[in-house]
C-alpha cells in the first residue's frame, strides 16, 4: 500500500529509501517532496530495503518501493550499508521492544512515537560496528543506548523523546568511554556524529 | 580520662538496653558504623586517595538482574536525576560492609543529620529511625573514576581528544551555552548519626560553588544526561578484589600510621 503523501508525481524522482528513512518519514506523509529533499543515501543493493525485513510496522511504507522508478539510481552516488548494519538494527530493536514492554510506563509520549524516535537514531548508529548494546528508556523521557566496542571502548547516546530546550530535534548527547574512562562528551547532530565515529572506529 | 556520673549512667543504659532491644529482635542495626568520639569529623578523601585506591558502596533498591542492563552497566532508572547532587554513598575499607545496606536510615530525621564530631551516638536513641529493606543490591564505585571528575564541556584538551574532536568534525566550542558549565564532581565526607561512613558525591560549578540541583544551576539538562553517564558506566555489580583497608589514621584522632 502506498503512502497517500507520495502522489504520482514524485514517485519516478524518488530513488530509494535509506537508513535515515524513518526520519524523513513524518515529512514525507506531510509534505510534497522534492529532489532536494531527497538527497539522501541509499544502498548499493538496490533491491534490498533492509527495514522490510528488520520492521513489520515499516511494511507499508516500503511496499512502496514496487511502484519507486529505480532506474535513475545510478546517478546518485552510493553508500554501501555495512554487512552488520542488519544485526545491529535487530539487535536494538529487540532491545528496544524488551525495554518498552517492562518500562513504558517511564514516558510520556505515545508508544508511536516513542518508536519513531527510536527507530531514527537506531538506523543511524547501526551503522556503527559494535559488539553489543543496550537500550532504555528513562525516567527523564529519553532514551539511552549504549553501544560497546571492541577495546573497551564505550558509547553511550541519549535521544530526549520530546523537545528539550538544549537540543534540536536532529540532535543527540553522546559520552564515549575508553576503558571506563569518559574521553568526550557532547551534543551533535546524529548523522554527522556517526559519520565522524565511524572515521574516529577506523582509525 | 575519667567518665563523668551522668554521662556513665548513659553509657550502661544503652548498652543494657542495646543488649535487650537485640535480644529481642528490635534492634539490628550494626554498632560498627556508628561515629565514635574518638574518629575525626571529617575524614580528607583527598589524603586518603593519594594514598589508596577507594571503593565507595551504594545501594539499589532493586535486584542486580534489574539493577544493570544487558552490557553491565547500571540503568539509568537506578539513580534518580533529582538525587546525583549529594548522591549517598558510604566509603568501604572499614567497618562498613555489603551486608549493611540493607539498613536504610530514616529521612528527615536525625538518623540522617550530620555528625558534628566529639558526640557519642547511642544507638538504643535510634532504634525506631531506620528500616530494613528487603529486597536489595549494591553498587561499587572507584573513587578515583568519580572524584574531582570535571564535567566535560570545559574538559581541558589534549592530544587525545584533538584527535577525537577532529574526526568527529566538532568543535568543541566553551562559548556554547549548553557547555557553559565548568562543573567538577566531588566525593566528600558526610558522616551521619547512624553512618561514620556515608560519603556524597558533590557537583561544584564552574565557581566550585555547590550544585543542589543541576537544572538550576547548569542550566542544562545536557549535564545531568553526563552525570548519569558516568554514573552508569563506573558503576559495578560486584568487585574484582578485595577492598584495600583503610589505615585509622586516617579516621581516628591523635592516631599516626
């Protein structure tokens, strides 16, 4: 079923869905689209949209990629997912689940909602290689993931689920340990953050 | 030196009536913690840590299994944003063990009132001021990973974070109002009627004036999503070795190692 918010006309300049998919999701049911606001990264395997497989509740939106022309997508430069990139989104999202089953009660916002956030950064930060991690939700309305790396090193990134002051909306606080020990901690927009992570990991 | 009558009379009181409140089963809360005459008011954690490693001891009220998350590091539900400023927490190395936090001192009662130092404490005075709790777990801290901590957005650089900062494309910019705050966190001495050894984690702002709550003060929530940070990663279920104890000098008065 397709989105009512993609019309016939944008469908052809719309060429794939990417990681970053849930967070332009409320814009796409809002707002006509444009080229520009397409901009995004997309998967080499072009054929492959991870999230039908990773999130049922995303079925829909992606069933809309039968009637997306793919056959511009070459001219797009492409950011090839990393072959864990599936794992780790599953693995959050099971957490995710798990968490919101015992500790709903900690927020204040819609199960939806609550969702829909998660599910913006969690894309963004499976890109990360990391061994294992957590996530919660606490008692300030936020949620916390924590993602460990190999040699000990540590990163913990909170996502406030509702507008807080400090913050912009694309924004997250992030701390990163090296053996315990709390080497940097700040706010930063969260694909720019893990853009830069993933360099600072390959070092 | 000789006891004064009056203050003799008080001393076999509650001894005899400690005896008999223990007997039966009102009364089980551990002589050993209590603040002697005899121990300083104030015991100097930086003298102390530069002698030794410290482990401070803090209790959850939930299970272990509830109490760390899938990575061994504590939920953030376990400590409440509103308690960090003035944390409670007690130096190990003594007398005071794991089995005793179970004991929890009654708020707003002088259970919980600072020790002023010199005074002897009867205990059979406090035998209504506390409760046991049933189900609880504890939390260790290395002093060293909390004490004179400085809350990262003025974090000094250096080579390391340079690199860091580089890749990650930031500036770390100390003019930015959600970093304004040159925060510090603190373990300090704060022993209680019923706990020589309790200790709090202290936040001072960029002033060293104390924070007593962080909104307020750092004007930001941003410091109290760090506090909990590192509060999370350096907390610990259970130790790798045995506590280091700490030599009376160090709590006693006119006592030299």
């Amino acid at each position: 079923m397709a989105s009512p918010a993609l019309s016939n006309n944008y469908q052809t300049e719309i060429v794939a869905y990417t990681p970053e998919y849930t967070a332009y999701k409320k814009y796409f049911e809002d707002t006509p689209l444009n080229n520009n606001d397409c901009s995004l990264l997309w998967a080499k395997n072009k054929n492959t949209f991870l999230y039908n497989n990773l999130n049922s509740n995303l079925d829909n939106y992606f069933n809309i990629s039968s009637e997306i022309d793919l056959t511009n997508q070459e001219s797009f430069e492409a950011t090839p997912l990393p072959l864990y990139y599936s794992n780790n989104f599953s693995l959050l999202n099971s957490a995710f689940n798990e968490e919101y089953n015992k500790y709903s009660h900690y927020i204040s916002v819609s199960k939806e909602i609550a969702k829909e956030k998660f599910s913006e950064t969690a894309s963004l930060l499976s890109e990360l290689p990391f061994e294992n991690a957590s996530v919660e939700l606490t008692k300030s309305n936020s949620l916390k993931y924590s993602l460990l790396f190999a040699n000990d090193k540590l990163l913990l990134v909170t996502k406030p689920l509702s507008p807080i002051e400090e913050l912009y909306d694309n924004e997250i606080v992030f701390s990163f340990f090296v053996n315990r020990e709390l080497l940097l901690s700040n706010a930063a927009t969260t694909s720019n953050f893990v853009e830069g992570f993933k360099e600072f990991l390959s070092m | 030196m000789q006891q004064q009558p009056q203050t003799l009379w008080k001393d076999l009181k509650n001894f005899f009536l400690c005896k008999y409140l223990r007997c039966t089963g009102k009364l089980s809360y551990p002589h050993s913690i209590l603040p002697k005459p005899k121990y300083k008011s104030i015991i100097n954690i930086d003298d102390l840590q530069s002698h030794q490693e410290l482990v401070v001891l803090r209790r959850s009220s939930k299970s272990k299994e509830e109490s760390f998350n899938s990575i061994g590091n504590l939920r953030s539900d376990i400590i409440d944003e509103k308690e960090i400023a003035g944390l409670s927490m007690n130096l190990m190395g003594t007398f005071l063990k794991e089995e005793h936090i179970v004991f929890s001192p009654k708020m707003r009662t002088k259970a919980v009132e600072r020790w002023p130092g010199l005074v002897k404490v009867y205990l059979s005075e406090f035998k209504s001021l506390y409760n046991i709790l049933s189900t609880v777990s504890p939390i260790y801290y290395r002093v060293s990973d909390l004490h004179n901590i400085t809350i990262p957005y003025k974090k000094q650089y250096d080579t390391e974070i340079e690199k860091v900062l580089k890749k990650l494309k930031l500036k770390f910019d100390t003019d930015n109002l959600e970093f304004k705050a040159n925060g510090q966190i603190q373990i300090e001495h704060a022993p209680t009627y019923l706990n020589y050894w309790h200790v709090e984690l202290c936040l001072l702002d960029f002033n060293t004036n104390p924070v007593r709550k962080i909104k307020n003060q750092f004007h930001t929530s941003l410091a109290s999503y760090v506090l909990s940070d590192i509060l999370s990663v350096n907390g610990h279920s259970s130790l790798k070795e045995p506590v280091k104890p700490i030599h009376s000098c160090f709590y006693k008065l006119n006592n030299r190692a």
